[in-house]
C-alpha cells in the first residue's frame, strides 16, 4: 500500500496570506494525484487531478505541482472560505488501492 | 445536473450488518464506477473499494476484505455497500464518490450516510 504523508498536521495563517501544503508518498505516483478540500459536515471537494490540474470551478489561486513522491498545494491568496481540512489522493493502480493521506487542517490565526 | 443521494443515517449493535445505498442520475450510470469512502469521527478519509457499474467487476481494500460486499442495481441507478461483522470503529460517515469527468479523480460525492456501531 502506498502510504501518503501530509505535513504540516495544521497551518494557521491569516486571510491574504500564502499556504504552502505538502504531500508526500512512499514510492513514486508518477503524477496521479489529487488534492481535496472537506469543510465540517460536507463531502470531499476536488481541488486539483493529476498533480497541476485545476478541477471545474476551482480558483486560480489554488495551484498544484510535484510528480514522483513530493507533492505540494498552494493557495496563493488565503479567503476566508479557505480554511478547511485538505486530503491528497493517490490513484496510480487505478481502481484498485487508492489512498488518501491524513489532512492538514488550515486554521485561521 | 449529477447526483449521488444515499440512504439514510442507521444505528447497529456489533456484529450486525449494515447496507448503504446510493443512487445516482444525471448520467449514464453504467458507464462508470462508483467507489466507497468512509471517515471515521475526527478522522482522515479511507478508500474502501470500487465496482463498476457496467460488469460489477469490484475491487475492495485489503483490510475490508471478507467484510464488505459492492454491488449495483442497473435497473434503478443505485449502488450498494454491505458491511458485515460491525465493530465499533465501523462507525463512520460512509461516501459514494464517482470519477465522471475528464479528471480522473473523485469529482461527485453522495452526502454521506452516518453509520453508528453501538450496544
């Protein structure tokens, strides 16, 4: 199983501030992975696919890279919709052992 | 417009089983998959299986296996997850999510199903 790790476990920044989310993995995804916004009592929300991809509707301040193991997030300009608990998703056997990493929870400061 | 609606919330005691159904429209339900994904109170996100809804071929996480049980009903658009031998740390928030877009990844969720494991 490929074990997905996300640091930091929590970021507290303020609103207009630059959040920078990591994601790494125990062996190479190539660039299937994706990145998920959850907000309490809400389903997931596709963020970012493949790495870079922004999904339908995502803003432009929300911007994905990395390819192998290393990964990051980053929301140039923090809204205050902003601050929720993001997941990164790996799907390099696609459909089958599909992971997901543990969350960083962006908090406001 | 796309739609996942599950069932409702349920309360089991141990070793009971439980059955949550999704079911979709706004597509062609037999032309993609639908995958399950439960979160436990406070917790991260966990991949419990998939099946395709065009051949019900399934695949389901290791750690689940022999536990739970993936199927589709073609004629009604609805998908099932069966989970046998409840625990307590069984309860969870449980999902239905499908990858219908060019995205690959997880861009339709249902809005979840409570699952409460408890004497």
């Amino acid at each position: 199983e490929i074990v997905l790790t996300q640091s930091p476990a929590t970021l507290s920044l303020s609103p207009g501030e630059r959040a920078t989310l990591s994601c790494r993995a125990s062996q190479s995804v190539s660039s299937y992975l994706a990145w998920y916004q959850q907000k309490p009592g809400q389903a997931p929300r596709l963020l970012i696919y493949d790495a870079s991809n922004r999904a339908t509707g995502i803003p432009a301040r929300f911007s994905g890279s990395g390819s192998g193991t290393d990964f990051t997030l980053t929301i140039s300009s923090l809204e205050p919709e902003d601050f929720a608990v993001y997941y990164c998703q790996q799907r390099s056997n696609w459909p089958r052992d599909i992971t997901f990493g543990q969350g960083t929870r962006l908090e406001i400061k | 417009q796309v739609q996942l609606v599950q069932s409702g919330a349920e309360v089991k005691k141990p070793g009971a089983s439980v059955k949550v159904s999704c079911k979709a429209s706004g597509y062609t339900f037999t032309s993609y998959g639908i995958s399950w994904v439960r979160q436990a109170p406070g917790q991260g996100l966990e991949w419990m299986g998939w099946i395709s809804a065009y051949n019900g071929n399934t695949n389901y996480a290791q750690k689940l296996q022999g536990r739970v049980t993936m199927t589709t009903d073609t004629s009604t658009s609805t998908a099932y997850m069966e989970l046998r031998s409840l625990r307590s740390d069984d309860t969870a928030v449980y999902y239905c999510a499908s990858v219908l877009g060019s995205s690959s990844s997880y861009d339709y969720w249902g809005q979840g199903t409570l699952v409460t494991v408890s004497s």
